[in-house]
C-alpha cells in the first residue's frame, strides 16, 4: 500500500508541476472532484474544469481532484489507492465526492474509482460513515437511470448553479447523506434515486450570465496539449433527431458576444479551442476567430457545420493552425440526411473538400454514422459514389464512421440497434465499393467498434438493471463477453418497440475485429 501511494504522489507532483491556473486554497469544507477516466481525458473536459473552479469559488470551500490512473492494473497490483492531486488524501476521507459523467462506457470507470478508494460501489451497500456520491455531467441529458444504483444525487444538466445548491446544502446539513437527499428531491435538476425511482427529473439550464464556461487550468499532458478551452456559445438550435442536445437548455442556442469570448483569454494561452454543440452556427464567428488568429494564437473548434463554412473562415482556421477539416454528414446518402434532419446536403460537403484544397490542408474528415433507422445497401452506394466527386476536389478523405446509438430524450428514443451484423457488413460494402472504384488510397475509413457501440446502446437505453449489469461485467473483467453475459443476467433489455439482443452468430461474425475505444458523447 505504502509504495503504491507513494508512486501515485511522484506523478501527481510531475502533473501538477506543469499546470498553470491550478488553485491552492485552504478551506474548511474540502470536496473531492472526481473523473472516471485517466488524468489526460479529465483535464481536457471543460465541464470537468468549471466544477473545479465553482466550487472553489464558494466561501468555505476547495476542489481537490481524482482521477483515474493510466494504468489500472498495474496500480492495484502496487496496492496504491486512489487519492486527489492536491492533497494526496484518500478520496474515501472526503464527505462528498462529485464525479463528471461525460458517457455511458465510462460508468465502469466511475465503479473502478470507488473500488480503488475502498468505498463499497453499490450505494445500498454503503452507511453513513462513506462519503455521499454524486454524479453530474453530460450523460445526465440523456439517461442518468444507469447511475442510480451507484450515486446517491445526481445532478441533471448545466451545473453552474447545481454545484452551489448541492455544497451549500450538505454543509449545513452536516454531511448527511439521508438529509441532503430529503432536502433535494423534488427541486429542479436533481434526481435522488430513492425518491425519484426511474422517473428521471427535467434537466437544469444555467443562468445565462455565467456563461461562458472556460478552462481554469493549462497543461501539456491533455489530449489537447495547453489548449485553452472557451464556449462560443451554448446549446443547438437545430433539430437533428438523433442527438440529445437538439433545440437545449434555455429554448436553444445562447450566444456569446465575440468580445466576451476574447476578453476571456488569458495572455499565456497560445492555443484556443472554442467549444459548443454548433459552433459555427454563432452569427459572428468569424470575427472571434479572427481575434484569435491576430492575437498569434492557433484556433481549434470543436464542431464545424459544412453549411456554415465560408473562404474567410477556412482561411481563418489554416491561419490557426488546422491541417484537417472536419465536418459531420451522419447521414450516407442525402434520403438519409433528411430521416435524422440533418441539415448538410451533398453540395455544403463538396463545398467544404473545396475550400480545404484551395487553403492547403492536408485532409478532410468527415464524420459519419452507419446502421440509421431505414438505412439500405443503397445509400451505401451512394456514399461511394460521392467520395468519388469529393476526391476530385481533394485528394484526402477520411470518414469517421460510427454505428447509431440511439438516445434517451431525443426523437429516436426507443429506436433498436441495427444489429452488429448489419453494421458490419455495410461498413465492408463501403470499403469494397471504394476499393472496386479505385479510391481506396484516397478515402479512408476509420470505424468504431460494432460491439462497443452496442454496448453504448444498452447502456443507454437502459434503466437501474444496466447499471448493475455494468458493475457485474466490470468484476468479471469488462470484456464484451462479460457485458453481454451480464445484461442477459440482469434482463436488461432495451424498452424500445424493437429492441433486441444480438445473436450468437452477429457475435461470432465479430470475433476477428480488434477492440476500438468508444469516443466520448
């Protein structure tokens, strides 16, 4: 035990060594703030970070962060356990720990970290004396059900003002789990498990004031490397059936003034992201990239929309720094960007390989998903027959192609899974229709995990029974074996009208692909 705490102070001393923005407050009233995934994925979360500064921000009160190690067996075979970076202190010693949810997959990380504390994960298995769970973040606007057997609140949508409520609340009520829980149930954007049952609660918005969200903490080791994080704006207005934040909190898209955004800035950062579901679709976005372009900085959006690309944006944006555009079709062919309402038509993707040529990047991404509801070998086809038309216009295309998931609170709600065998074979008719055409050195295909993306599904149309599936698959390894064992177990098969278990030969079939990460929601 000794050496594994003392090896988890050594990286958190290095980690911390390199950050700027880091706060070091002293207060009586300590939180642990805690993220299911490794230490580059938390830091690179701008939810992550706006809950770490909130709560430091209150009187009385500090942030000390957790996260998962790099390496998790490794760290259990060192006895370590898991402890925060500012204090090195057990997260079991806190009274509360607030975990950021970011998507389904990382529930198991969540368990783990419990596990790691010593903190028994199944909350009916735990007394007065273990701290009081909660779990917020972005998987809280879709389905939050699957935390319930593990958190004892959770916090639903935009925790600007939630985190105030819930640290104030359990202050003063000194720290006991069944009081707060009594205190909140009812409120807006809480969900409490043992009162609320599967009836999950309306999420929460944020008052507009508080926005923008930005990065409170710079560092090297992120997957995004000392970029400064900032909202342009906040929510969609747009109606893509598929996606949870369609037409969000606060009646849609809220903007944020250009010179807001800039002045928010700080001068050390080198690097700017701007962040938000529709990014482009902000009136003036040119104009806040410009600002950071003239101010020497490299610029990085988190969600370019091919019908919003213009020559003095992508000119921006290869100012900036961009070597590779990306755009999102989801659909593979126009009938079926029009089943999920997908504005992007053929002619804004062709008009965005062009712009790309004309400003030199090196490539054009295009993300993509496979296994649609109503969805044939026709559209398919179509697909290959426009990445012919795409790569006369630029002679490197890679699509991101991801199976369809579909989620709680969004018009596909309750719509099955394709089915692995279907999405598999649509993805090997795409590679061979582009081989056959001879544009395999010219389009690449990059595909996420069949198996993984059912997994998701489950999960995510699931109630409470996933979530104990998921801890029963995680004890027994967290293969997908293991997963499919575990919902067949716990009878957690999706509600939707025609929700199925895949069968023995879809699993068959999939034995020979290698395991994907699933990317975050």
């Amino acid at each position: 035990m000794a050496r594994g705490r003392r090896e988890n102070s050594d990286d958190a001393g290095r980690l911390l060594a390199a950050e700027r923005g880091t706060i070091r407050k002293e207060a009586p009233d300590r939180v642990a703030l805690c993220y299911p995934s490794p230490y580059r994925a938390a830091m690179s979360s701008l939810g992550y970070q706006v809950i770490y500064r909130r709560i430091n921000e209150l009187s009385g009160f500090a942030a000390d962060r957790a996260m998962l190690p790099d390496d998790t067996t490794a760290f259990r075979k060192a006895g370590g356990r898991l402890t925060t970076l500012e204090r090195d202190l057990p997260i079991d010693q806190y009274p509360m720990i607030a975990f950021s949810v970011a998507y389904e997959l990382e529930i198991a990380g969540l368990i783990e970290c419990l596990e790691l504390a010593g903190i028994p994960p199944l909350a009916a298995e735990r007394t007065h004396h273990h701290p009081i769970i909660v779990a917020g973040g972005p998987l809280t606007f879709s389905n939050p059900a699957p935390l319930a057997p593990f958190c004892d609140v959770v916090a639903l949508g935009e925790g600007e003002e939630l985190v105030v409520e819930l640290c104030e609340r359990a202050r003063d009520l000194g720290w006991s789990r069944d009081r707060l829980q009594a205190a909140l149930a009812g409120r807006p954007g809480w969900y409490i498990p043992p009162h609320d049952g599967m009836v999950v609660p309306k999420v929460a918005a944020a008052d507009d004031a508080l926005l923008p969200a930005r990065s409170t903490i710079l560092t090297p080791h992120t997957e995004l490397s000392d970029m400064f994080l900032t909202e342009a704006a906040r929510g969609c207005s747009r109606g893509c059936t598929y996606c949870v934040m369609r037409r969000s909190t606060n009646g849609g898209m809220r903007i944020v003034a250009p010179e807001v955004i800039l002045a928010g800035i700080p001068d050390h950062a080198t690097r700017v992201g701007l962040v938000g579901a529709a990014v482009t679709d902000h009136p003036e976005i040119a104009k806040v990239v410009r600002g950071v372009v003239d101010g020497g900085r490299q610029v990085g959006i988190s969600s370019l929309r091919a019908d919003k690309l213009t020559d003095e944006l992508v000119g921006l944006l290869a100012r900036g720094g961009y070597r590779t555009l990306t755009v999102a079709a989801d659909g593979a062919s126009e009938r079926m960007r029009r089943v999920v309402e997908r504005s992007t038509q053929e002619k804004h993707l062709l008009e965005s390989a062009r712009l790309a040529a004309v400003h030199k990047l090196y490539a054009v991404k295009i993300y993509m998903m496979v296994g649609v509801p109503s969805e044939t070998d026709a559209d398919i086809d179509e697909l290959v027959k426009f990445t012919g038309e795409l790569v006369k216009l630029h002679p490197k295309i890679a699509f991101g192609v991801a199976p369809f998931v579909a989620k709680r609170n969004t018009p596909l709600d309750g719509t099955d899974f394709a089915g692995m065998d279907v999405v598999e074979d649509r993805l090997t008719r795409l590679r061979k229709g582009l081989q056959a055409a001879g544009l395999g050195g010219k389009a690449e295909i990059r595909a996420t995990s069949a198996r993984w993306a059912w997994v998701e599904y489950m999960i995510a149309q699931g109630e409470d029974k996933a979530g104990l599936a998921i801890l029963d698959a995680y004890r027994a390894g967290g293969s997908f074996a293991a997963y499919k064992k575990a919902f067949a177990a716990h009878g957690s098969v999706p509600t939707g009208p025609r929700a199925r278990v895949p069968s023995s030969r879809e699993l068959i079939a999939l034995k020979r692909r290698a395991l994907d990460a699933a990317p975050p929601q």
